[in-house]
C-alpha cells in the first residue's frame, strides 16, 4: 500500500473558530493556517476534527465487524512530536468496532470511512480526555491504540501529564488509514 502522508506543520495551534467549527469555538483550530490546497478539517458534533485526505473505494465498517488500521500519531499541539508510525512498526491496530477497544475518536473516524481510505484526525486539546486517552495514567492505555515504543509513550505521556501546558498543546493528530475490514 502506498504510504500514509507526511505529517502537517508543526505551528498550527490556536485560531478564531471557521464556519465548519459547530460548538467548541474555544478548541485549537487548524483550520485557521490552512495553505492553499491544503484540505479543510470537518468538525463532527462530538468535538472531532477529520479531512479526508483519501476516499476509500471498500465498504464501511459496521459496529460488531473487526478492522485493522495502520496509524501515525502526532503532538500536533506542542512540537509536532512523533506519538508513533504502524510504517516503522509494522504493528497495526485492530479493534473491534463500538466495543470501546479503541479511543473514542478512532470509533467515531472509522465508522464513517470506507475500507481503502485515509483520514487525518485531529483532537483538539481541549476535548482530547473525552475523545482520547485519560489523563490518570492508571487509566490512560486501557484503549488503543497504545504505542509500543517507549519513545511513543514516553512523548505521550509528556503531553498528556505535563500540567504546565495549556489544552491547546495537548491537540493530538492521527492520520488512519482503514486497511482492512474482517468480517
């Protein structure tokens, strides 16, 4: 499979609300530094940030089916730090859809791509414990996907753990793509 795209611009933090932001118009807002071409994020009701940057030309996924997704996960909001890369891996994530396998938002993206598809997420900082990971540590890994790496935790768990950031530098991206759909 060809691979998944190469990360966005480190400095795209904080900015006004745009007409596809519906109600978190205090939320990181990427859509406020987009460069000519680039593709503009959609905001879903639950807070989710997604562009499409491929359509699948498979089906979609439907709760109860098993899928696999190669991912790339970013710290888009403090450094752009690499989470981690299913390419350097070779580790994909597979869950189970509506089972609460995976991070809120990775169910939610999934559900509405095709198989074959690419979509980049962004959850802004502001929403990121209900769309993303805990921020108890106890709690935080108890959903995929986790990084296997201690690099990939370790650059995780600085972002979600460092009180000293504010919830804008807490925005993470993913770039998924829905390789397979097991039925």
């Amino acid at each position: 499979p060809p691979p998944l795209p190469a990360p966005p611009p480190a400095a795209r933090a904080a900015g006004a609300a745009s007409a596809t932001d519906t109600d978190c118009v205090s939320c990181s807002n990427s859509n406020s530094s987009l460069a000519p071409g680039d593709v503009p994020f959609t905001q879903s009701a639950s807070g989710v940030r997604y562009a499409d940057l491929r359509i699948g030309d498979g089906p979609s996924p439907q709760p109860g089916q098993t899928v696999v997704v190669e991912w790339v996960g970013y710290t888009e909001g403090y450094q752009a730090k690499k989470i981690e890369s299913t390419r350097e891996t070779d580790k994909p994530f597979t869950f189970v859809v509506g089972r609460g396998e995976a991070i809120p938002a990775f169910e939610e993206a999934v559900l509405a791509m095709k198989q074959g598809g690419i979509r980049r997420i962004e959850i802004p900082g502001e929403l990121e414990e209900q769309l993303a990971y805990s921020r108890n540590p106890s709690q935080r890994y108890s959903v995929g996907p986790v990084p296997s790496t201690f690099g990939g935790k370790r650059t995780l768990d600085f972002v979600l753990d460092n009180k000293t950031l504010k919830d804008f530098n807490r925005t993470l991206l993913f770039d998924v793509r829905l390789s397979n759909i097991r039925k």
